[in-house]
C-alpha cells in the first residue's frame, strides 16, 4: 500500500452515493445464498467472485436482479444493511445516505412496516456497533414508472410510516425514454414534508436531463451527473450554486457512461469550481469500494494527502447531516489529517 492509499485507508469519511442492494459484497450475497438454496447464486466466496465478473451491461443487471431476488424477508432487509454498515464501517465512513429502493421489496411482497422496521433496527444497531451514522434516500425505480413513485412517495412521506433516518428522495434505474419532469408532482410533495431532492442525472444522457433535474425536480445534489461537462452554462450553474454532484468513477466505466478512466470528466469538475464528492454505487457490483474511489479520484486530479482530506470535507458539506454532525466529521478529518503530517500516523 503507498502512503496515499494508507491515507485514504484511515480518513474519516461520508459515503452520498451507494445503493443498498448495490453494496452487498460476496461475503453478504454468500450469507443470503445460504438461506436460500433455491436459487442459482453461488454460496462460495470464491464463485461469488467469478460470478460478479460481468459481460457486459445487460449481464450486470441480471447478475443484480438475481441478488434483489436473495432479500425475500425483513431478516434479510436486516442483514444486508447492518452488513453493508460493517463494510462501510471498515473503510473508516462515518456517515452514508444509503440510497434504497423500498419499491422493489414491497413490491415483491415483502410487508411493508416489516421492512421498514428492519432498516431502522439495523441502523440503529450500526450507530451503536461501529458508530457509523447511516441515512436512507428513498429512490424512485424510474422504469417501474409513476405507480412506483406513487408508491416511494407513501412511504416516505405518510405519518407513522416514513423512516426516522429518512433525509432525501431519489430517483434511479434508466435514464433513456424516462424523462425526469414526469416525477415533478413526486418531489414537489417529498420536498413540501422535509426531504431533500436527489435524482441521478446525465450518467448515461446529456446535460438537459440535469437541467431537468434541477429545474423540474428541484434537484439539491445531482447523481452522477457526469455529462455537466458538455454544457459550460450547466457547470457554471452548478459551481455558482453550490450543487454538488455524486461522482463515481468505477462506476461510469463499468456502465460505459464513461469509456475509459483516463477520460472522466471529473477533473474538469473540479476546475470549473463543482462542489465534487467521490462516491462507490454498487460497489462489490464493480469491484471497487470508496477507499479505491478516493484513490482513482487522487490519480485522475493528482491530489495529495491534503487535497484528498479536501476530497473527504467536500461529502460532508454536501450532505445532509445537521450543522453539528458536520462540524464533528470535519473536525475528525482535520484532526487525522494534521496528524498524519505531524508524521504520527504512519
Ligand atoms: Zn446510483
């Protein structure tokens, strides 16, 4: 490991952009598998491995369905977040907005209470275990279309159901034939009960599907948002406003938003003064995790240890902790940071 990768290693840090379906690594989907020997996943860490190598895009989304398909019961639901918070907890991330589609578990018919009750114990057992604080954006599956964002929006907004850990509303799945503006009245009802707006835009479309996003949908952080840099206005826009956006480099690749990391946009990001946050998806999907984020983010803009701390106090700006548990992350990050130079830590 160089310095900077030891660095990155024990930086406290905030997650903004990871699914929770998206962050079952092989010892997690070993664990599911185990309990449901029906199905085709492999239960050896080792398959698994092999198994999570994709083709192509379309491999990856069956290779996904086929671990939606393992979480069938609240215990589940239970498991997989309070493992993804260990895992989380592992790279020294002290605070994640864990993005969860509770569509696609009520819809497969898992009770809804029950899984709610569920992602609430586990991070509350989380907090307490690994003092990792997790918060949900409840995401709006856009190819299920307006039933599902009907659905989302009870969820999240009705009395006696919405989550306590509930901070954002979101929107995923394709953005080709499904254009932003038809979830407006959605976000218009998420945002007037208190949650914050956080669509994925221009991943795999162009700049207007962000200007969609900010104008129609309100949009306070934008999800990927990796073709901003084809609309020097979008990114003058963003830089001026102070609209950050969720950039995961692995991830581009691996979807072919972006053909090759040399030629992420993320340094043009950074130059036209976005507020730039590094972030992993799915990571065990992509091979990847949020330390070996920071580092591809370090390589592509030649960042320092001090530049990578920099890195780390971007997320925690652009989240939506409260002023205090802000300041206690950053003081965290300053704290490490100065001893790391001190030469303390090594
Ligand atoms: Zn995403």
């Amino acid at each position: 490991m160089t310095d900077l990768h030891a660095f990155i290693a024990g930086l406290p840090k905030a997650e903004l952009h990871v699914h929770h379906v998206g962050s079952a690594s092989p010892r997690i989907v070993a664990t599911l598998a185990a309990r449901h020997p029906d199905t085709k996943v492999p239960t050896d860490p080792e398959a698994l491995a092999d198994y999570f190598t994709f083709t192509d895009f379309a491999h990856f989304i069956e290779v996904y369905l086929s671990v939606v398909d393992l979480i069938r019961t609240p215990e589940d639901v239970r498991l997989l977040t309070f493992e993804a918070a260990r895992d989380l907890a592992r790279q020294n991330v002290r605070y994640a907005e864990l993005t969860i589609t509770p569509f696609s578990s009520t819809h497969r018919g898992i009770d809804e209470r029950a899984f709610l009750a569920a992602i609430e114990d586990a991070r509350k057992a989380a907090e307490s275990e690994f003092g990792t604080v997790l918060r949900w954006c409840f995401d709006v599956p856009g190819e299920a279309g307006l039933a599902a964002a009907e659905e989302t929006l009870r969820l999240a907004v009705t009395d006696g159901l919405r989550p306590e850990g509930l901070v954002s509303f979101g929107l995923g799945g394709p953005e080709i034939g499904v254009p932003r503006p038809q979830f407006k009245p959605f976000f218009d009802q998420a945002i007037a009960a208190g949650l914050h707006s956080v669509p994925h835009a221009g991943e795999t479309t162009g700049p207007q599907t962000i200007w969609d996003a900010l104008r129609e949908l309100r949009a306070e952080r934008i999800g990927h948002g990796t073709s901003a840099t084809q609309d020097p206005a979008l990114l003058a826009h963003l830089a001026e406003h102070r609209i950050p956006l969720e950039v995961c480099p692995t991830s581009n690749i691996a979807t072919r938003a972006v053909p090759d990391l040399d030629e992420h946009p993320i340094k043009e990001m950074v130059a036209a003064g976005v507020l730039v946050t590094v972030n992993s998806d799915d990571p065990p999907m992509f091979g990847t995790d949020l330390n070996t984020e920071y580092a591809i983010a370090a390589r592509l803009l030649d960042l320092d240890a001090p530049g990578v701390a920099a890195l780390a106090r971007n997320a925690v700006e652009a989240s939506f902790l409260d002023p205090a548990g802000k300041a206690r992350i950053a003081a965290e990050i300053e704290t490490y940071t100065s001893a790391w130079q001190a030469g303390r830590i090594a």
